[in-house]
C-alpha cells in the first residue's frame, strides 16, 4: 500500500496536480467483512458530499448492496458464515 502510495503521490506531482508538500491520501485501513461495516462505510460514502454542498454522487454501474456475502439465500453453513458464528458476529 505505501509503494502505491507513493508511486500516486509522486505522478500527482510530476504532472502539476498537487504541490510537493500536498498529503496523499489513498487506501482502506480496514478489512470490511461484515453487511453491517459495509452498510456503515457506504452510507458515510454516500453522504459525504452533502455538507460540502455537492451532488450526491450516482452511477449507472452501481448497484445497492444486496448484503452478501450473508444475502437471502447464502449458505447459514458456509465457512464465512461458520467464521463469523465463531467471532460473535453472527446470527441467523
């Protein structure tokens, strides 16, 4: 993640598009890997723009989360599932 950090940080720069001291953010330091952190993280995305008064942002490619990988119809006995039992994090 930090060579990619850096390889972005440093094109960003050599074409003029942010300033040698300019932070460069970029990269997940989170594993997301239940429904509801995905629910959380993409209602935070989706309503980031509002207080900076920008248009919500929508594409014709994104789809609303169906909940997988614990969806209707998913295994209750998958390993995923059986992990999360496991953890605590999960009850059907």
């Amino acid at each position: 993640m930090d060579n990619l950090k850096n390889h972005r940080r440093l094109r960003l720069r050599t074409f003029g598009l942010r300033l040698p001291d300019h932070p460069v953010w970029g990269g997940w330091k989170v594993f997301l890997d239940h429904p509801d952190e995905i629910r959380r993280t993409i209602e935070y995305i989706e309503k980031n723009p509002i207080p900076l008064k920008l248009p919500i942002q929508q594409w014709p490619f994104v789809q609303p989360y169906d909940g997988w990988p614990l969806h209707p119809g998913h295994s209750p006995k998958s390993p995923y599932a059986k992990a999360l039992r496991q953890a605590g994090r999960y009850h059907p």
